[in-house]
C-alpha cells in the first residue's frame, strides 16, 4: 500500500472519531467523575496547587484545565471547601465541584465541551499508535485494520469523550509499549527519552499506570528475542552463542532502567515539582480513599459481597462487540493453523493484557469495564494480524473479515450516541445492560440533558428527578424536584408511591434491590412511559 494511501485512511479515520465523539459528547451531560476531575484540573492550571483529587494524577485533569481557560471561569477559592480540601479532607472535593459549577459564570454545556475536547485528541492519537504498532508488527493493511477498530470500538468511543482518565491510560499504555520495542530495535537518545517519556505520560494518567513497571523486566528479558534481534551500538545480534546473549542481556536491563529514570522525571514535571517523585507515590496510597470498600458488586441480579473472580472477563464478554469477539477467534484459529514465528512480540502484546485484567480483577472495584479498557488497543493490534497470515490470501476468509467489520461498524453506529451503555447480542442488547451490570457499565449521569429536553417536551415542570449525578440538575435548566435516591426509590419501592411523575437512574433503580427483595421492584414490576439513554427511567403515576 502507498504510504499516501495509507495516511488518508489514517487521516479519514481519525476523522471519523472527531465527528462520532464531538456530536454525541454534546448530547452527553456530565458525569460522575467529572464533576471532580474538571475543576480540580482548572484550579491545578491557575494555582500550582494539588489539593483536590489526590486519587488520581494529574495530566488528563491538566488537559482539562487548559481546555476551558479561554472561558476564564471562577475558582472559589475563598470556599469553605477548598480551605478543608487544604487540610486534607479529600471528600470536599465534590462540595467544591459543585460550587465551581454554579460559580464559573460560564454556559455548562460549553465549558464541559472544552473539557472534553483534549480526550477526544487522546483517542485520535490512540487510533495513530494502534496504527503504527499494527503496520511494524504485521504490514500496513493489518494497521488499517487495527486502526478501524479501534476508531469505531464503542467502548473507546464511549470514553474517549468524557474528561475522564481511563482513555487516557489506554493510549499511553499502548504509546509506551511501541516505543519500548521501537528502542530495542533502534536504540538512540531520541527514542530512549520517547520511550522514557511516554511511560511518564502513562504514569501519570492513572495510577494503575504503575502496572507497566512490573512488566518492564519481563520485556527487558524478552528483548533480545526479538524476531529481527535487538540492535545495538556496533551492530545487530543474532543467534550467537550462549555467552553473547548474557550481554546482550545486560544490555536490555541497563537499557530498561533509564528508559524508568527518564519516566520518573517526567513524573515530577507533571507536578510541576521537578525530581519530586515521592509527590506520586505519596498520592498512590489514597487511591481508594473515596470509595466505599463495602460497595457490593452486582451481576446479573443479584449483588455480591466480595469480589467476582470472573467479573472482569465477564463485562469484557457482555459490553465487546459480538463481531469482535469472533474476529479474535478467528484470528486464534489462523494461527493455530499456520504456526507463526515471533513469540517475543507476543509477550509484549498479551502481557499488559493479561496483568490488567488479573490485577484489577483481584483489587479493582467492580464498578466499570473502563478499568481493564487498556487491553483493548493490544487486542485490536493483535487481531488485525490475521490480514498477515497466508491464510488470508483465501477469498473467503477476506470475505468473512469483511463481513465481521461490517457487522462490528453497524453494532457501533446502532447505539449512537449512547456508547457507555453498549452491550451485544449475547447480554440481550443495551436495552437490557442494566440487567448484568450496573454503575459506570451503563449509568454515569450522562443523560441529564436528554431528561431537560423530555420535561421540556412535554411541559413537565413537577417531576421527582433522580439522576446519578454528583450535582444539582438545575445546573442544566431541569425543572422539577430534586429527590434524593432513596427518598425517590423508596417511594417507588413501594406498593402504592404517591402520585406524580418520577425520573430516577437505572443505576440508582438497580441499588433499591440491595437491601433485600422489595416489594415492588421498578425495573421489573412498574411500566416506564420512557426510557432515556437506557440510563433515565421516567415513570408516570399519576
């Protein structure tokens, strides 16, 4: 393929992602985490100071924050909160988020757009890298493909559009792996301070960042066994003799170690406290400060104390494309048929895959398929390889990659602008996502602005609104009651509610089961007039 060729279709994918992200975000409202992360970068940019949100570093909040200072939205600063925030109360975060919001003198929808805007840059250079890891691996058509993928994957797109960190991890992982194996095979300054800085970049994303540097010695290991060798000053080595390869082996640790000494320096900048390291791991350790540890996790009905050794995959199965999931055993399949060379490529393919999920299935809480969404570019890269197999030169095994896409883009655009709440045809659809998971699998209080435009529709100006939002939904000229959740789900909950017209979460709807079976389960025994977003249920009782 031409190399022009190759960069239009690059070029009009990473468009596709730019429009598919750009229209849906603007029918999105904020969500969850948003609420702390937007005004805790903003205030990171016009202070210096890192008092709001300890649990997560900093760069996709700074990003943020730069985003919206055309804006030049107020910091209340002179808040009761961002005092306490100073003296280490880290819940104040959301009070502050909440008065930031009503205080900025900046239109909402706008300035979350802002926001989100570097995330949707994030994802158009994660389709890049994806690109880019393929073509070395397997040739420029399996770039393209992996590029497609990755660029119409409704769980990259689903995130790929909220000022959030989980996308951003996802690229720099995926970034910061290429360029470990592009060093071990042209190992220059310029690509040892690129590998060391986008490990950085990755460190600094999200805390589960971390997980790279255990894998650095496996691959430092696996390095010289490299299809090609690894080059080195003076030459490129082969199969030498036992004794060469112990060097060569040296060689890769020292190698490894600076690319991790040129990481952490980059961490310290992105704290603006220059050799400052202790500052990132002084924060790891509240990782979890904000979170109930007794949050039972739930699949599939039914709730659960401890953690699902299976939760993880299981999302995995429930919320990846059905088509996708066939091209990958296929893929399998073709390889097993044609046994290919290169194992040491696949380490460094299926490692960061396979730690993500064993490690996040054993301490994550179980609330998102978002914290194991890094294994998908590795996927995607890995998949796009059976355009390399000899088995592909097959007229109908083109045919049936050729229909798997066509499957994979439609199941995509179907769901449109609804991502976060994708599930395939094995979980039933999205419609019924919420009966296998919950929380940030389906419901993040992303549908507050399709509850305004319904109540404006139809001229409701007394409904009981529950969204899940960490803030007023008057902030988005909704008009009604705001009910607490279980003031809300309690009255639904029982056999005669009081009359009226509620607007309650499907996640918040799912956690009135948590106490015990109720006596009226909404989900299941009241009839909604509407369902919003598969997230906002709208019941009339009156």
């Amino acid at each position: 393929m031409k190399r022009t060729y190759t960069v239009a279709i690059l070029a009009g994918l990473c468009a596709c992602v730019l429009a598919q992200a750009f229209f849906s975000m603007r029918q999105k409202s904020l969500t969850y985490d948003e609420v702390a992360y937007i005004p805790a970068g903003y205030s990171y940019v016009v202070t210096g100071d890192f008092r709001l949100n300890h649990e997560q570093p900093p760069l996709m909040k700074l990003l943020a924050g730069v985003a919206i200072l055309p804006l030049h939205p107020h910091l209340p600063v002179e808040s009761e909160s961002w005092r306490a925030a100073g003296e280490g109360h880290l819940n104040t975060q959301w009070e502050f988020g909440n008065e930031f919001l009503r205080a900025a003198g900046a239109d909402l929808q706008r300035l979350v757009l802002l926001a989100r805007l570097p995330v949707v840059l994030v994802t158009m250079l994660l389709v890049v890298g994806v690109f880019l890891f393929a073509r070395d691996l397997y040739g420029p058509w399996a770039g393209v493909l992996a590029a497609a993928l990755c660029a119409f994957d409704p769980n990259i797109l689903a995130h790929g559009r909220l000022s959030t960190t989980d996308l951003g991890l996802t690229c720099f992982v995926l970034w910061a792996v290429w360029a470990y194996r592009r060093l071990a095979r042209n190992p220059t300054a310029g690509n040892l301070l690129m590998a060391g800085a986008l490990l950085g970049l990755a460190l600094l994303t999200k805390f589960s960042g971390l997980f790279l540097l255990a894998l650095y010695p496996l691959w430092a290991l696996v390095l010289p066994f490299l299809p090609k060798g690894i080059t080195v000053p003076g030459g490129r080595w082969g199969r030498w003799p036992q004794h060469v390869l112990a060097n060569r082996l040296v060689y890769s640790v020292g190698m490894t170690v600076m690319v991790m000494l040129v990481a952490l320096v980059v961490v310290s900048l992105g704290y603006f406290a220059p050799g400052r390291v202790d500052i990132y791991f002084r924060d790891f350790f509240v990782v979890n400060v904000n979170v109930n540890l007794r949050y039972e996790t739930y699949f599939h009905g039914a709730f659960h104390d401890g953690r699902l050794w299976y939760y993880f995959l299981a999302a995995f199965l429930l919320k990846t494309p059905l088509a996708f999931l066939l091209l990958l055993l296929l893929r399998g399949a073709t390889q097993l048929w044609h046994r290919e060379e290169g194992w040491a490529d696949r380490v460094l393919l299926f490692s960061p895959v396979a730690i993500w999920f064993v490690i996040i299935s054993w301490k994550a809480f179980q609330i998102g398929l978002r914290y194991v969404l890094p294994v998908y570019p590795f996927l995607f890269v890995y998949a796009a390889g059976i355009v390399a197999s000899p088995l592909f030169a097959r007229r109908e095994m083109r045919l049936a990659v050729g229909a798997l896409m066509v499957w994979f883009v439609a199941s995509s655009a179907a769901v449109y602008p609804n991502y976060l709440t994708y599930f395939n045809e094995i979980a039933g659809g999205p419609s019924h996502g919420i009966e296998w998971l919950d929380d940030s699998n389906v419901d993040w209080g992303q549908d507050v602005i399709l509850l305004r435009d319904f109540l404006d529709t139809y001229g409701i100006t007394d409904a009981k609104l529950t969204p899940m939002a960490r803030y007023d939904p008057a902030l988005y000229g909704l008009p009604g009651v705001d009910v607490p959740p279980h003031v809300a789900v309690g009255l639904l909950s029982r056999p005669n509610p009081p009359p009226g017209i509620y607007a309650v979460s499907a996640h918040l709807l799912n956690r009135a089961k948590l106490p015990g079976a109720p006596l009226v389960d909404p989900l299941r025994d009241l009839r909604p007039v509407a369902v919003l977003g598969n997230t906002i249920y709208i019941f009339d009782l009156r």
